[in-house]
C-alpha cells in the first residue's frame, strides 16, 4: 500500500513520538498531560531532530519526509478526535505554523544559552512552571541536543535516537 519514500521516515517519526510520550516530561518537567502537552512534546523533539539534520546535507530529504509523516499523523489525530473535513487543514496548518515558530525559537535559545523563554512560550503556553520543572525539560532537551549532535546522521536517520 505505502512505498518506500512513504515508510523511510516512519521508524525515526515513531522514535520522536515515543521520546515525547517519555513519562518524565509528564511528571517531573510538568508539561500538561493532556493533547495539547502532548503536541508541544512531540513537536518540540521534532524541532531538535529537524534542527540537527538540516545540518547535514545528508539529512535535508528525511527532514521533508519526516515533517510529511508528522502532518499525516496529526492529520490523522484531529480526525480521530472528531474534527471535519472543512477545517482540518486550518489546524494543520496552525500547527505546522506552530513548529516552525518551535524551531526558531529553539535555535535562536540555543544561540542564546538558554531555552527558558522559548520552552515557557512553546511548551507550557506562556504559564511558567515551577524552576525545577522548568530545569528538568531544559536540561532533558540539552541533553538530547547534545547527543544529536554525537550521533551519525544515518543513525538518526534510522530512527535510532540517542
């Protein structure tokens, strides 16, 4: 049914939401576990794995492919909670607006030293959560940053996140 360029992006699509559904964000990072806490999550790990491999030229079609899987997937989800036909694409395209405006956001904190700002605008909309919670999902998203940026482009690729 699905041919290759269809399904090469789907196991590193799969590893993304799986890290975004990591109970820590949750629990001691205090994003909201609710759909919209869930997204920010989601969208905010694709920000840094869209981020690494545009530094790659390597990476450049499995970005395309991979950001094609996340709008087929929230296509899919706004479906399955009930929204039309009429105004699905109204909100893919609030959301694609709202990944872009993750990924700048984070690149520019990046440049900066700091993510603080951008994860309280993106991740908790604009109510900051205690310090430590806010620490938590910083230094988590650091890290992870960090060990994108050891790990070989094909193996990302692959779906095999660090």
């Amino acid at each position: 049914m699905f041919g290759a360029q269809d399904t090469e992006a789907l196991p590193l699509y799969s590893a993304i939401v799986a890290r975004g559904r990591a109970p820590h964000w949750y629990l001691d990072g205090a994003v909201p576990d609710t759909v919209d806490g869930r997204f920010d999550m989601i969208a905010s790990l694709l920000a840094f794995v869209l981020l690494r491999l545009e530094d790659d030229p390597a990476g450049a079609e499995t970005v395309a492919r991979v950001t094609e899987r996340f709008v087929d997937d929230m296509d899919g989800q706004l479906r399955q909670i009930g929204i039309g036909d009429i105004i699905v694409g109204k909100h893919i395209s609030k959301m694609m607006s709202m990944l872009g405006g993750r990924i700048g956001a984070y690149r520019e904190g990046l440049a900066a030293g700091g993510l603080d700002a951008a994860l309280v605008r993106n991740v908790y909309r604009g109510t900051a959560p205690s310090p430590a919670a806010l620490t938590h999902v910083a230094a988590a998203l650091h890290d992870f940053r960090d060990a994108l940026t050891r790990t070989p482009t094909a193996t990302i690729i692959a779906g095999d996140l660090p």
